[in-house]
C-alpha cells in the first residue's frame, strides 16, 4: 500500500464552492482523495504506537499488516473502499487516542489494537485469498467491517474467533458467510445511490464502541431513503449527485419523538451519518444534507486552518441546548447553511417554517463568529461568504403567521439558553436588591453575567415542536391538548396556550407559577413570550435578561412582582448572548 508523496490541491472552483458552503461532484472527489491520505496516517501513526502494546490472545499486529498487503496487492480497489470505510476511520483514531492516554474503553487494549486483524480478514475475503487469523470477539460477535458479523455465543465477554478462507469457502467460528448466525448490513439503494446500512461495526456509532444490533427488517428504512433521494433528486441533480459520491453508509438508530430526529457525524469518519428513524422522507433528506454539510467541513478542516482558539471560549450555538466552541459553532453554521438552503426549496407550512427559523438563527450565529476572536484569515473568509449568500434570503417574503412562529422559536430558544447558562454575580444581585427601587433603572446596565453549565429539565425546543405539529398535522396537534407532555417530552399545557394565541392565559398560568416558588427558567421565559404577545413591555425586559430577573426576584423576596421587574429591565430589551 504505497502512497505517493504529493500535496493535496483543491481547484479554484472547488475550493470556492466549499468556502460558500456547496461542493460539487468534483469538489467532494477531491476530499475523499485527501480523506484517503488522512486516514492512512492514522493507521500508521496507530501502528506505531501499538508497536510495544500486548496482542493478548491475537497474532502479532505485524501479521495482520502483511496480510492487509496482500489483500491490496491482488485487489487494491476493494482494499481502498475498505480502508475508506468511516468506521475504520472512527476505529483508527479511538484506538490511537486510548494508546496515547487520551481516551478509554471498558474493552481490552488487545481488542482495539487487534481490529486490524479483522480489517485484514475482510481485505482478504474481498481480495479472494487464502488466509488463517485470528479476531477479536467482542460479547459474542465476531465482526468483519463492512462484510457482516458472526453470532458466536456462550463465550466470554472477550475472547478470539478464528476466520480462515480456502477454495472460496469462508468460515468465521466455525460457521460459514450466508449461515445461521451470520448477519451482513443491507444496502439502501435509489436510483444514483447506494449507502450502506450498518447495524454491526463497532465502531459505527461515532462516540464510544460498542456491539452490533442488527435490524428485524430494513423495509422501513428502504421507504424512506426512496423517497429522500427522490427529494434530493428533483430538488438539485448536481448537490444529489456529490452526497451519493461523498456518504457511504447510514448508522441507524432508534425512533425519537416526531419533529425531534437524533443524527451524528465525525471528522474522524468522513462519508457516514449517524440517524434516528425520520418521520418521513423529507425530514431523512434534511438529516442527510445535514450531516453531509458536517462530513466536508471536516474533509476541508484537514487541509486548512480555520481557527485557533486555545482558551475554548463558549459561544451561543442556537442549534444546541449548550454552550459551544468556536469549532463547534462553525460545523454548525455550515451545517445549517445547507439545511437553510433545504428547507427555502420547500414548500408547504412546515417547510417554511424552517426556512424562517434556520435562516435566523444561522445568520444570528454567523454575527456571532464575526466578533469572536480566534479566526484564521481563511475562517473569515469562511464565515463572510456564508453570511453574504445568507444576506438575500432574509429578505425573501414568508407567509405572516409562519414568520410570527418562527420568531416566537427564536426568542424562546434564545432566552432559555441564557436563563440557563448565565448567572449574575450574586454580591451585585444583593446591592441591586438593597437599591431597589430607587436605583431600579440601572440594573440591567451593570448586569455581567457569568457562563455556567445549565442542567436543563427539556429539551429548549419544545415549544418549537409544537408549533411544528401544529403546522404540519393539526388533527394531530388537537389530539395532544390535554395532556401534550406524553407526546412531546417535556410540554405542559400554558406551552400549548403560547402556541395557539391564547397568550392571556398562559400569561396567568406562568405568573401563577412563579408566585408560587415553581419559576424555574422555561416558566420565566414562557411568561415573557405572553407578555409581550399581550402587548405589555415587560416581556421584552424578561426575554432579554430572564436570568437577572428570576435572580433579583428571590432576592427581592416579594418586594417587586415578576412583571414589574420585567418592566424595569425593558430598558435593556436587546436579547445578546455571551
């Protein structure tokens, strides 16, 4: 496996779509290309350090590389599409981080290291050799990445299984490929397109290892990729054709809530995505764009610095219920620039409704990367030709009713996230509470707030996810009324009020709540999405400083009442996040 010394280069064009967050067929061809050399200095920088590490019970690593060598000297195309799988990639660097001290495993070092020797057997199976080895079994399963895995039951939780081929007879344990026990990854295939469905790596699953869960039936999954590639498709044939070149397989995971799918990729394991069973084909298509957004910055943070940010500082990622790095924010906005891009192409309510959201608050984040310090000349760049293609769309009209939902999503995120991650310093909170009310305009003038871990109670979009069922399935919406939490995980019914305009009502219920000492933050920010609907300024001074108000609300001990303080920190209604 011998690779040539030369630098990697991305064409003009290439280089700019990617900067402008596209990429087409000849741009994604270009990062796999780099993503190949990427990966290989990995394994080599893994088999350096294993170099003194012990086999346990396997064979040398130095066979299982000889027979890797084999595999590519008789068929080297098979044995490239295998080293590019992801899950070699995620393989590779986990196991280099438990070598080096950085990461850890309840699984025997031998069992990371000795992978190879499975890599190596499926080379060799794919190459048509003949071999003998030995691989790691790991609570019963005997995996062969991207060719399937054998059941080997009633052993340890750790132990060795023996795969031999001759005369085109494969056996793993004993048993043959195509046998009871054996289990292969199905394909999901559209015309233009065919990504494998892994349910057996282990070390599909992007953040710690684990076993293989193969699916009873892949039927659903087939529907429903179907119809996201026929999304894809009509929508843009080129961008269609670069993520059917660029995603290899797709990690499926259990169903979440409707209008709340799970999805992950990796730096470390370009080509896949990590997924939830979608709702339908066009929530699977906007996890697939998505994630593909994710898997060529990656690609593209490989060959150029973006940014360096050695303090970590913690940004508002409107995305996220956490804070975030300023790497983590840029996987982000490019990440939601295509999914913007997605959702302007549809168009239903709930589609626009999307657009209206992600629009904003990518933007928001955007503004956000353009004051924080850290970026390379080149993440500058970055960051102004995603805001500068973003500019034009948001302007672009979007029915009155769906622009108000999206803006009451925005400002609710937004103010929960600070009533949870922003502290006021309590020694100021006392001497404002001791001044109040003579000096009760300044408050929010002298207010910096400190950023914390938050232990959120639900997930910040709950709201969001109603004013979802509400757009795209109203019989459905009217269904959840009564008792809206056992559908939508954390919902309670002022949340269904808000939703739905009778903002009076839910007014009462959360200043109710308040008073009676159950104010926590979502209570705090539900209130102040009521008052300002109902006209009243104290919901602007409440979304803008939720934390400070709930704060100086104890304090005051009964002194002020939730809406009057709401009204005093109106003087400084303009919502920034740290």
């Amino acid at each position: 496996m011998h690779q040539t010394a030369r630098p990697h280069v991305l064409s003009p064009q290439s280089f700019d779509e990617l900067l402008g967050g596209g990429g087409g067929p000849a741009a994604v061809d270009a990062l796999r290309a780099s993503e190949r050399s990427w990966r290989l200095l990995v394994v080599r920088a893994l088999l350096d350090a294993a170099a003194t590490a012990p086999t346990g019970p396997l064979p040398p690593l130095d066979e299982g590389w000889r027979l890797l060598a084999r595999a590519w000297s008789a068929a080297p195309l098979e044995v490239e599409r295998l080293l590019s799988y992801p899950a070699v990639g995620m393989w590779s660097a986990h196991t280099l981080r438990r070598l080096r001290g950085t990461a850890d495993h309840d699984a025997p070092l031998w069992a990371e290291t000795g992978h190879l020797h499975a890599l190596a057997a499926s080379a060799a199976v794919r190459a048509g050799l003949e071999f003998r080895t030995g691989i790691p079994v790991r609570h019963g399963w005997a995996v062969l990445p991207a060719l399937g895995a054998m059941r080997v039951p009633g052993g340890p939780d750790w132990t060795v299984a023996e795969v031999s081929a001759r005369d085109g007879d494969v056996r793993v344990a004993g048993g043959g490929l195509g046998e009871p026990g054996w289990h292969a990854p199905a394909e999901l295939r559209a015309e233009g397109c065919t990504l494998l469905l892994d349910d057996i790596d282990p070390y599909r699953a992007l953040r710690t290892p684990g076993v293989p869960e193969p699916l009873g039936s892949t039927a659903q999954w087939q529907e429903l990729f179907g119809a996201a590639w026929a999304i894809l498709h009509a929508t843009d044939r080129e961008e269609a054709r670069a993520l059917a070149d660029g995603l290899v397989s797709v990690v499926p995971r259990p169903r979440s809530e409707r209008f709340r799918p799970h999805s992950a990729s990796s730096g470390d394991a370009f080509g896949t995505a990590v997924a939830s069973v979608p709702d339908d084909g066009e929530q699977f298509a906007s996890t697939l764009v998505h994630e593909f957004q994710h898997n060529k910055l990656s690609a593209f943070m490989h060959l150029f610095t973006l940014y360096e940010d050695p303090e970590a500082r913690l940004y508002y990622a409107p995305w996220r219920d956490d804070p975030r790095p300023l790497g983590g924010l840029l996987q982000g906005v490019y990440a939601f620039f295509g999914v913007t891009a997605f959702w302007r192409r549809r168009d239903h309510p709930l589609g626009r409704f999307e657009y209206a959201l992600w629009r904003a608050q990518t933007a928001h984040a955007l503004r956000t990367i353009h004051r924080a310090d850290g970026l390379t000349g080149l993440g500058r760049r970055l960051v102004d030709e995603l805001a500068g293609r973003l500019e034009p769309w948001l302007a672009e009209p979007v029915d009155a009713r769906i622009r108000a939902a999206a803006d009451f999503a925005v400002a609710d995120h937004r103010a929960t996230w600070r009533a949870y991650h922003l502290r006021p310093e309590p020694g100021a909170v006392r001497a404002q509470a001791a001044a109040w009310p003579h000096e009760a305009r300044s408050v929010a003038r002298r207010h910096e707030p400190t950023l914390v871990a938050g232990r959120p109670v639900r997930g910040f979009d709950t709201r969001a996810v109603l004013l979802r069922w509400l757009l795209a399935d109203p019989a459905g919406f009217g269904k959840l009324r009564d008792d809206p939490g056992a559908t939508v995980s954390g919902a309670r019914p002022e949340d269904i009020d808000l939703v739905t305009g009778r903002t009076a009502e839910a007014l009462r219920a959360c200043h109710a709540r308040v008073v009676r000492g159950e104010g926590d933050p979502e209570t705090w920010v539900g209130l102040g999405l009521a008052a300002r609907a109902e006209g009243d300024p104290a919901g602007e001074g409440l979304l803008a400083h939720p934390e400070l108000a709930a704060a100086l609300y104890t304090e005051l001990d009964g002194r002020a009442g939730p809406l009057e303080l709401g009204r005093v920190l109106a003087s400084r209604a303009s919502i920034t996040v740290a």
